[in-house]
C-alpha cells in the first residue's frame, strides 16, 4: 500500500472523531426563548452562522455574526433570515473577537472579548430577567418573571425599521460605515416635529417634505414614523396622518439607511422570503444629491443611470490623501482639526485665502440648509468664514444677500446648480514658511521688494486714511459720532437687516463701556433692531410681563402689524452678561422646535443688549398652576404641558447638532399660549457640550429648589441635571404647588414684596388634607418637602393622595403613578440612574411603561425631608460659605467666590 494512503488510512478515524466533537459541542439552535446563564460564541454555533436563537414563524435569527465572513469582528445581530440582512446590532461600535460571547443573565445582555472585558451591555433593568425573547416581528426583548419588558431592540433602533416598530421625533437612524463594519458612520435619518429628513455631519440634503413623492395630510407636529406593508408614514402624538408615502401593497418590507447614505425601502413577498420583489422607494433619487456621491469637492455630473466625478477648475485630485480633491496652486484646504489647536482660522498659522469656484456650482447643504446669515455682502460673509476656525468655505447669493459657512469634518462633493448669483468660495492658507522660502529662493524678487516697498506703503496709507475720512464723514452726518472715545477700529458683529432699515456689513460705534465681548463674529444672528426701534416697538417700555433671567420682559408689536413680541431688557452690562447674550442669540436663534420658544431678533448698541422673542400670550406656568385667581389648570393640561416641555428639552440634548443643557429648568421657564402651545425659554443660562463628553462648568447656576445634588457636589454637569429639574417641575405639575411648604413661600413673599420687586408667589387655597397627612416620618400639615412625601406615599402606592386637591378627582389614576414614578425616577442622586429626556417623553406619552424608582437612590430626599424646614437666610449663608469654602479648594470648581454666591441661593434641594 503506498505511504499516502496508509496516512489517509490513519488520519480518517482521527478526523471523524474530531467532528463529532464538534458536533457534539455546536448548541442547538432555540425557537424564541432562552434564559439567564446562557452564553454563545461564533464557534458554539458554527453550523447556523453564528445563530443562537430563531423566531417563531422563522423570519429573524439573533447570532454572532460576522458581515463578510471575516474574522476579525463579531456582533450580537438580528437578522433577517431569508435574505441574511442584518436589521439590528447591539455592539456596532465595539465588536468583538472570534473568541468574544455573548451572555445572558439575570442583570441583561452582556457581550464581552477574549479577555472577559465587556464591550457593550444592556442598560440598568428594574428586575431581573427571566427570558431573552425574539419575536415574530424581528423585536429582540428582555422579559421579567410577570412577562413585561424590561429592555427592546426596536426602542434602540440602528440602521434599519421594521414593520410594528417607531422612530420617535427626536430619534434617529444612523447609517454603518461598510458592509463589514457596522459601528456609526456620517449619515443620519431622523424625524422632528416638522420633518422627515436625511443629514451628514449634520447638513440637510434630503426632506421628505421636498419630496414629490411624499404628502402632506395636515400641518401637525411629527410625533413618529413608521413603515407597514402600505408604505410609509410620519404620524401626530393623536394619531392624526403627517406625511405619507404610499407604497403598493407587500407583505413585508423594511427601511434601511445604507453606508451610502441612500434611503431603501425594500419589499418582500412574505415576511420568510429571501429575495426583495424591489426597492419600491430611494431617497434621494439621484446619485448627484447624495453629499459624497465624489470625493471630497469632486464635481458631480449626471450619466445616464449613474453620474461621473471630476475635480472642479483650479483643483486636481490629490495624490496625498484618497478620494479627495486638493488646490492646484499648492496652498492646503482648511481643517478643523486646526480648532483643536487653538487656531482661530483654521489656516494652521499660515495666510487665509479663498478659491472661487465657476458660476453655477452648488454644494448639497445650500439646497435645504438656511442661510447662515442673510442681509449682509459677500466681504461680511467672507470675515464670518475667516473668523471660524470650523468654517471650511461659503457660499454668498448677491441678489438675496444670503450666508451660507459651510463646515463638518470634510467638505463634500459639488454638483451644477441653477443659479448663478450664488457662488461658492473653499478656504484655503498658504504656509508662512513656503512663502519664505519662496522669496528666499529668488534673487530678483529680494532687490525688487525695497523698491515696491514703499510705494505699495504709501498707497495703502493713502486709501485707509481715505477710507477713515469718509467714515468720518458718515459718522457724523448720522450723528454717531462718541464723543471721548477713541478712533480704534475695531471688527464688530455683522448686522442683519431689520424690517425698517438697510444694513450691511457695517462697524457700530464703541461701545463704551471697555469690554472686548463686542470685538466678535457670530454667524447665524436673527434680525438686529436698533434701541429706538424697539422702543417704538415697546411703546416705550409700558407693558411690564415679567423679570429675572438678567433682565424684564416687556410686550411689544413688531412693525406693520406682523406680530406680538417679548422684549427681554437684560440690566447687567458686565462681561458675563454680554457672554450670555452671545449665547443666547447664536444658539436659540438657530433653533426651530415646537416646544422651544423662537428668537425673533436683538439689539445690540452701546451698552444696551436686548432680546426679540416670540409672545406668549398665556405667560409662564407658574402663574397658571400657582396662581390664586383663574381656572385651575386642569389634569389633562398639566400632561400636554408636561409632554411639550419633555419634548423641548430631549431636542436640546438630542436634537442639535451639539448637545444644549438648559441649566434653569422651572415653571417660569416654561411658557403656554392659546392652543396648547407649550414652550422652553430662556437660554441665556445653556451651555454647549459635546455629545461625547460633559465639562465642569466654572459657575453654579439655577434656581433653588430646582438644582441636580451635581451643581453642590462639585461632579460633571451633565444632561441629566435638566433631567432632575424637570422631575421637580413634573411633581409640582401633580400637585399644584411649589415643592417647598407654605410657611417658607410665604415668607419668601414677604420678603419680596417688602424689597419692592412687586413680585409674589400665589398660593391657592383648599389644599387636601390627604396630601399631608403622609406616611410615617412626615409631621402633618401643608409645610412638608414634597419630593419625600411623594417618594413615601409612592411606596404605599397613594397615588391619588398625591393630586391636586383642586381637580376634585378628574384624575386618571393610572397616569397618575405613572407620572409620580417617571418623576421620582428624574430625581435619583446618581445622574446615571435618571432616564434620558427622550425615554421621559415616550414614558409620559404611554409608549414605554413606566420604570420603578430606585428607593435606595432616593433618600437624600428624606434627609432634606426630615431636616425641613431649612435654616433661616443667616445660618443658610453660613452654611453657603462653609459648603463654597471646601468646594473651593478643586481647581477645576471655577473659584470659591462662585460657588459662594451661588449657594447662597441653592443650597439645598427644595
């Protein structure tokens, strides 16, 4: 017998042996359920692709799945069986190794590498899990021992929706990088009040409402999107039809944002077939529209089914970096990595220059994208782009005298547009040391620079003292000349034309008061109105509406009859004043949300700084839930403005392109209009952050009675610090009154109208006796902490007891505890213990069921509870200072003098 075959002879048993081994060890595939001590890997299951767990009817498998068959990255997925596309991932950005398992125990999902660290879990339950559940629907659930859901893949939706699942206003879907790579790339598909669009680093390039494809039914607000075997659709919080595309019939079909940014919905026969019958709707649907369909400034031009890519005049492909196009005379494109270094132009320290690019060249944001700035000429428009390090060109229209920076992390591509009075300009710089070296390197230029010199000298001393002449000149005969001040030219905000005069780029008089905060350019300003404009406006100041926030609220008319305002007169012109005023004008006055109050315009002149908002002609909630005269506020009022502000505030976490924290969340800052309109106000205390991370901030703000145990602590200020504000809201929102007792809002009063403020702090009458005689631990009559009653009565589930004694018993019970759970849950000590202000909205509105409080991480209440009422002002001040003192000592706390007079008005939840 030859040597091979007496090998193959000896190595056959062997082989057979170590397959049924590994059969032995592969698991069995499980129909619907597993339970807690459950662990696969890709090798347990190798036989099923990675498949651990199939759906009853057979359409969706949960596996580790490795896209491509690669090995280097493994997720937990759900994917649909027939055609093996993946429609859910748990650890897109963070797969794990071929040795990686996921496990399921009674705390969750749990999916962990080689080494047993964990890479991606499910969040904090509030029971042990029983069950891991895949339903028919592709829905991956966690199941307590009474069956209710603990956690759902459908409410952490990734690139895909699928039939009987809800993107939530608010909510996005976000693309994957590649075909194998499923952690988050650019692309994002989100739904807002007034729109289903599509977004790339945060620019607008396809809105369904722009859609021919798509109507329109009614003009409410979104509440939620939706895809079923007729199409799509985009629905009201009452259920009422928004937007709709219709599709013909199928028996199932999903939504999937691809890796190209492109939107499918993809049709099947039935829910097990493996083949799509087609992509019934793509969005956008020409290759042009899509913001890279080219490398990065390639020029995009429609080819019969597809489109081709050139690089535009004065650029050529680069040879450095990849799919990019690169300026022909070897200057380099603005980065905003240059941000990161401090680099205010982005220019890297080189000289700032612009490339023009030919009439008719459009970039896909300046089609849905507003403007950045309008009323103003393209040098304006020009210095805004110097100005930002994060601006990357822009695009100025000379007829509608409209701004648009362009920005992100790289510039996308260029199609031919229609219009040839909007032209576009990419930033570039020149490296300081290549124009040296250049001037070095030539002998004819050295001995012609003494001779150009001097004349190019003289003749630019000549034009900037004719320039100042003139400037002179105007000043004068426009009688804004200031007197003792000095001739310092200075760059000062860009002016926006106002209903009643024409503006340019123009540099306003000194301010006078020696502050540099003027000497600044901030880009997306609404409309600028001069001090004796809104005076007229105001009819001199006559309606007083309210005050605090820095300032009065005066009611006012904008001209020709074009609407009631709010005139916001901020009274402290010191530099932090003038830096809340730069917020509140950049940020609200590019926000548009339903429940967020809008910014109409501002002044700016001389010392005086004045805000323009929309009217609400209902004024705050305060006075509608505390006052002593009109209507109560009835319970089902009280739940459409708890909603409405809920939704206001996950859009400022959520919704922006960076992530706002309000800082001040309270009844005053929330205002009501005829309608149901409810309204967040008052930014002027936000602060920016990164969605990545939460800084310290150097001062404590808020108002007492509303502040997080964070803002004290001295710990990172988060989101969540609106979120435990607004849990105190929703339980004065129940019962009626402040959370403070009587006697100290009383006496609060006393004190304020003795100061002459003519301000007060109504309390109504016929309060429940119920409510206060609370569990034990608690003294009886009106005074007690309210937070503590409620958790106590919680824990008896008193729901009612709770209610505003006022409303006679027109309560729904059960959103009563649901509403009483929700808020106790916004006030747990541990910031990462409070929900999100997106799952408080879906919780408020019935879609989510409600958490149970954690006790344990509730009673500082009792501790505040049982220690009320507080110190009287003297001893509060003491404890102020004591409290700043030790705090003080962090050099991240922003100076002890801040928290100081900070505590003196916060010092202890109220």
């Amino acid at each position: 017998m030859p040597p091979s075959r007496s090998l193959a002879c000896l190595l056959l048993p062997l082989l057979l042996l170590l397959e049924s081994v590994r059969d032995a060890d592969a698991g069995p595939l499980a129909v619907e359920i597993v339970r807690p001590s459950f662990t696969a890997t890709s090798y347990d299951y190798v036989d099923t692709g990675g498949a651990f767990l199939v759906s009853r009817n057979g359409a969706f498998r949960a596996a580790v799945f490795n896209p491509g068959k690669q090995q280097a990255s493994f997720y937990l997925a759900v994917l649909h069986a027939p055609s093996g596309t993946p429609v859910w991932s748990g650890n897109r950005d963070a797969p794990t190794s071929s040795t990686g398992k996921v496990q399921l125990s009674v705390g969750g999902i749990t999916v962990s590498d080689t080494n047993g660290a964990v890479l991606w879990s499910t969040p904090p339950l509030r029971s042990p899990v029983a069950a891991l559940r895949l339903q028919d629907t592709g829905d991956l659930q966690l199941l307590d021992a009474g069956n209710a859901t603990l956690w759902r893949s459908f409410d952490n939706a990734t690139d895909t929706l699928l039939p009987g699942q809800q993107l939530l206003a608010g909510a996005y879907l976000s693309s994957a990088k590649g075909a194998t790579d499923f952690s988050q790339g650019d692309y994002r598909f989100g739904v807002i009040t007034a729109d289903v669009l599509l977004t790339w680093q945060g620019s607008t390039y396809w809105r369904l409402s722009n859609d021919a494809r798509g109507y329109k039914d009614t003009n409410a607000a979104v509440a939620s999107m939706s895809v079923n075997a007729s199409g799509l659709f985009a629905v009201a919080a009452d259920g009422a039809l928004v937007f709709r595309v219709s599709l013909a019939p199928a028996e199932f079909r999903m939504l999937k944002l691809g890796s190209d940014g492109r939107l499918r919905i993809i049709s099947y026969a039935l829910v097990n077939s493996s083949a799509p019958v087609g992509g019934d709707f793509v969005a956008p649907a020409g290759d042009c529209d899509l913001p890279l369909q080219c490398p990065s400034l390639g020029y995009c031009s429609p080819a019969g089914n597809g489109s081709t890519c050139t690089c535009p005049p004065l650029f050529a492909a680069s040879v450095t970096v990849a799919d990019s196009c690169t300026p022909g005379d070897g200057s380099t494109l603005a980065s905003p990595a240059a941000c990161q270094n401090n680099d205010s132009s982005g220019g890297g320290g080189g000289s700032v220059s612009y490339i023009a690019l030919k009439p008719l060249t459009s970039y896909f944001a300046t089609k849905f994208d507003a403007p950045t700035n309008t009323g103003v000429n393209k040098t304006a428009c020009r210095a805004l782009c110097t100005a930002s390090c994060a601006c990357l060109g822009f695009f100025h229209d000379s007829v509608s005298l409209s701004c648009r920076l362009l920005g992100g992390k790289q510039l996308g591509s260029l199609y031919k547009g229609a219009s040839d009075t909007n032209l576009g300009y990419i930033k570039t710089f020149n490296s300081a040391t290549k124009a040296g070296s250049n001037q070095i390197g030539s002998s004819s230029a050295n001995h012609t620079v003494p001779i150009v010199l001097p004349s190019v000298a003289a003749f630019l001393l000549l034009a900037v003292l004719g320039w100042y002449l003139w400037w002179r000149n105007k000043m004068s005969k426009n009688g804004k000349k200031k007197k003792g001040k000095s001739s310092t030219m200075k760059v000062y905000l860009g002016r926006q034309k106002s209903p009643s005069r024409d503006t340019g780029y123009n540099a306003d008089a000194d301010d006078g008061d020696g502050d540099d905060d003027d000497d600044i350019v901030i880009p997306g300003m609404p409309a600028r109105f001069s001090y004796q404009e809104i005076t007229t406006m105001t009819s001199n100041f006559a309606t007083k509406v309210g005050s605090g926030g820095f300032g009065t609220v005066y009611k006012g008319e904008l001209p020709g009859g074009e609407g009631l305002i709010a005139v916001k007169k901020l009274e402290a012109a010191g530099a932090q004043a003038k830096r809340e005023f730069c917020t509140e004008i950049t940020i609200i006055g590019n926000i548009r949300h339903v429940n967020l109050v809008r910014l109409r315009g501002f002044c700016a002149e001389g010392s005086r700084r004045l805000l323009v908002y929309e009217y609400m002609n209902r004024g705050s909630l305060d006075r509608s839930l505390f006052g002593r005269t009109g209507p109560v506020l009835e319970w089902g009022e009280r739940m459409e403005v708890a909603v409405g502000a809920a939704r206001g505030l996950a859009y400022l976490h959520t919704g922006c392109e960076q992530k706002i924290v309000h800082c001040d969340v309270k009844p005053e800052n929330i205002l009501l209009a005829d309608g149901g309109q409810v309204k967040i106000s008052d930014f002027g205390l936000a602060k920016l952050m990164s969605r990545e991370q939460s800084a310290l901030f150097t001062t404590m703000r808020g108002t007492r009675g509303y502040l997080a145990p964070e803002w004290i602590s001295n710990a990172a200020i988060s989101d969540r610090a609106d979120v435990y504000s607004f849990g105190m809201v929703l339980l004065e929102l129940i019962h009626g009154r402040k959370n403070r007792g009587e006697q100290e809002a009383a006496a609060a009063n006393n004190v304020a109208v003795a100061a002459g403020s003519g301000e007060h702090s109504d309390l109504p009458s016929g309060w429940s006796s119920a409510m206060t005689s609370t569990a034990s631990g608690t003294s009886g009559g009106g005074d007690e902490y309210f937070p503590m009653v409620a958790l106590e009565l919680h824990e008896q589930r008193r729901y009612l007891d709770l209610v505003d004694a006022r409303l006679e018993g027109r309560v729904d019970e059960a959103e009563a505890a649901r509403t009483v759970r929700v808020a106790l849950c916004c006030l747990h000590e541990d910031p990462a213990l409070r929900p999100s202000m997106a799952t408080v909205v879906r919780i408020l509105e019935g879609s989510v069921p409600p958490p149970e409080p954690r006790v344990e991480a509730l009673g500082f209440l009792r501790l505040y509870g049982r220690s009320y009422p507080l110190p009287v002002p003297g001893s509060l001040t003491t404890m102020a200072g004591t409290t700043a003192s030790a705090a003080g000592s962090s050099s991240t706390a922003g100076g002890g003098s801040h928290l100081d007079e900070s505590l003196k008005d916060t010092s202890a939840p109220r």
